[in-house]
C-alpha cells in the first residue's frame, strides 16, 4: 500500500438513505454471500448542560484518518472471513436526525458479520482522527466527546 493514493473514505454533508440503499444493492447478485450488517451512526440531539444540539460539524485529519481507515479494513479482513466492507464517515455539517457513519460488512456466515461489525465500529471510534465540534441550537458549539 505504500505510495498507493487511498481511496477516501468522507463524503461531505450528511450520507443520504439513497447512497446507503446503491451501496446495499449492489451486493444482492453476490451469491456468495450469506449474511451482511450494516452500522448507521446518527447525530442525535443530545442535551447537554440545558443545550440540545442541533447538528455537529465533522473534520479530520483526513490522509491520516484514511490510512486508519483502511488499516482497520485491512485488520478485520485478516481477523474475520469477510466478503466486502465499506466504510463511509461524514465531514462538514450534518444535523441531528442524519446519518454521519455507515458502516456495512459481508459475509458468508451471519455469525461473523456481528462479530466483524463490532469491532470495526469500536475500532473507527477509538482510532480515527474524525472530530465533531457540536452546534447547538443558540448557535453555540463544543467539541463532542466521544462515548
């Protein structure tokens, strides 16, 4: 992979139910596959402090967040017997209500796409340089704390 351009896994804005639904059709000619799940991370109004949030606004260190990306594609490829994965995160403003993380795994087997997805969400959120900064409805912001 060194020297190779990855390909980028942001989309900018929110990630629309329709892009989701090409990304899931494309798969169902496969006949290999047995089993997929699929991980939506929605922006939730949250309240904190009296505050609900009304959307949170995504950057990232984006080569870095990209090579991280793909390492933990390429790690759960080596762990689990995959069929395909696709990894897609937000950047810019997304609002509550809208997706900002999809996340979808193939597999011949069930049993390894709950697996499989688990660790590729708990590894994005605890490895990757993708920051929110939290809008609330006064316009006011923070940085969001992951949990």
């Amino acid at each position: 992979m060194k020297g190779k351009k990855l390909k980028s896994v942001f989309i900018e804005g929110a990630i629309s139910s329709d892009f989701i639904g090409n990304s899931i059709y494309k798969h169902q000619t496969k006949t290999s596959i047995g089993a997929h799940n699929i991980f939506l991370g929605q922006v939730r109004a949250d309240e904190i402090d009296g505050k609900t949030v009304s959307a949170i606004e995504y950057t990232a260190y984006e080569d870095m967040a990209n090579q991280k990306f793909n390492d933990i594609r390429e790690a759960a490829f080596k762990k689990f017997d995959l069929t395909c994965m696709h990894i897609y995160h937000s950047l810019g403003t997304v609002k509550a209500g809208e997706i900002c993380l999809f996340v979808f795994v193939s597999s011949p087997r069930r049993k390894v796409v709950f697996k499989a997805l688990e660790y590729v969400v708990e590894a994005i959120k605890a490895e990757v340089p993708v920051f929110g900064k939290e809008v609330f409805e006064d316009e006011t912001h923070q940085w969001k704390v992951n949990n």
